[in-house]
C-alpha cells in the first residue's frame, strides 16, 4: 500500500481539483521539465469506490486525460472477493465509461464463466485510467502506457484495494503485473501461481485476454484461451481457501 500520509477529511482531495496549478503540478513535460507526476493529490481519503470514482473525473496527474474521452474508473460490487486488473481501458472502454466492455472483456467474461467464478461478484479495474492511443486512419490505436503514466495513476489502484479488499488480486496481462508485483516481474515465468504482493496479500497474473484475441491463427487462440482459464481456475481455488 502507499505510504503517503493521509491526513486530510474523509472524501476530500488533498488538494483542489481541476485548476490550472494542479493540472500543471510535476509536468515533466511542460511547465515542469524533469518533474514525477502523480495522481495522488487527487485521490481523496475514503473507503467509497463511489466518492473514488466521482474524484477521478478530475485527475491531471498525468496527460493522458487530454485525449481520453472520460476517465474509466473501477466498477464492481461492494465487498468483491476478487479484483481484476487490466492494462488501460480500450476505444470501447473510453467511449462507454467502463471497463472491460468491448471484445476483451466478452472474453473475459466467457473465461469467468468456464473456470467457475461468478462475474457478479468480481471487481474490475485497470493499472491505468485513461485511454492511451494513436491515430491510424480514422481508427483510434491502443498505444502502451509508458512506465511514468503508470507510476502516476498507482495510486488510485491503491487506494481501490484500500476500498475493495479483495482475498485476490489477479492481473490480466505484463503491464497489470509489474504495476501489482513490481517491474521485475516476468509474466510468462510467474504466471499462474498464487503469490504475495506489495499491494495485496494473495495475487495471481495471468495473460491479458486481448493477446488471446490477437493471436495469429485459431489454434493460437484456443492454447492461449485454455492458459487464461487455467491460470483462472487457480484463482477460484484460491476464493474457496485452497
Ligand atoms: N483492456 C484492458 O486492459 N482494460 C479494459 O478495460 C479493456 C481492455
């Protein structure tokens, strides 16, 4: 968890939000060159994912928000057992306002739904906040986070787990994995097991369901599927206490 002291009043920002100090506060890009961002003066002290969620509209702490249709905060039941992270929210997501509800996330949910955790009860989130893309044509492009942006918004991670407290923590994907276990962590080589984290006691990384859907040829498809679900159905083991 993080370790920055939070003295303000439940529900409040420990600074205002939205003006042009805050937006330019640590830019390492412009008004600051060589200054670290952080979302954390936006992240307010409160155990509501709703008062969470309302404050991160407002998030500058890094420049993704220019580009992003809205902010994609978590979403899920109060008291969720598990909370899934994902990488950043796709064009679906940044056009909807929620997470996983474009194709990966259908994926997603077929994979709950074959290793046997109810989706009803599972938290959904993302390491970053904001869509991160490029134009292609008229396409809009995912384009990976770079490791800064990350760094910026990790605390409204943190303090979603703060919120949530889930038994387990799974990360779908490298970018959701480094940004639970830290940059050290090799995917393909840890995936799969039940393992301590900084931010949680119990987390689990398996591969993003975006990379079964973008694998070359049908049976790419079906070995990286029955992975995810594999890698799944040791997170439901994990739920039940075994
Ligand atoms: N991919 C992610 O990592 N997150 C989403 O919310 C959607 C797609």
């Amino acid at each position: 968890m993080g370790s920055m002291a939070r003295k303000n009043v439940e529900g409040t920002p420990r600074r205002s939000v939205g003006g042009t100090r805050d937006a330019k506060a640590g830019s390492p890009d412009d008004a600051n060159p060589g200054g670290v961002r952080s979302a954390a003066p936006f992240v307010p002290v409160t155990s509501s994912v709703r008062t969470l969620a309302a404050a991160a509209h407002a998030c500058r702490g890094c420049d993704l928000y220019k580009t992003a249709t809205q902010v994609v905060f978590g979403s899920g039941p109060k008291g969720a057992r598990v909370m899934f992270v994902g990488e950043q929210p796709g064009d679906q997501e940044d056009r909807q306002g929620a997470p996983f509800v474009g194709p990966a996330g259908a994926l997603l949910d077929k994979a709950l739904e074959d290793a046997g955790i109810p989706r009803d009860q599972v938290y959904v989130t993302n390491a970053v906040k904001h869509f991160k893309w490029e134009p292609r044509g008229k396409r809009r492009i995912h384009k990976k986070p770079r490791a800064s942006e990350i760094k910026a918004c990790r605390p409204w991670l943190e303090a979603e787990l703060r919120a949530v407290k889930p038994a387990v923590v799974v990360c779908l994907g490298a970018t959701a994995a480094q940004a639970v276990f830290g940059s050290q962590f090799k995917l393909m080589r840890q995936r799969g097991h039940v393992l301590p984290a900084p931010l949680a006691p119990q987390a689990v990384a398996t591969i993003h369901p975006s990379s079964v859907l973008r694998a070359p040829d049908s049976e790419g498809r079906r070995t990286a599927y029955e992975m995810l679900v594999a890698d799944l159905e040791v997170v439901a083991k994990a739920l039940r206490g075994r």
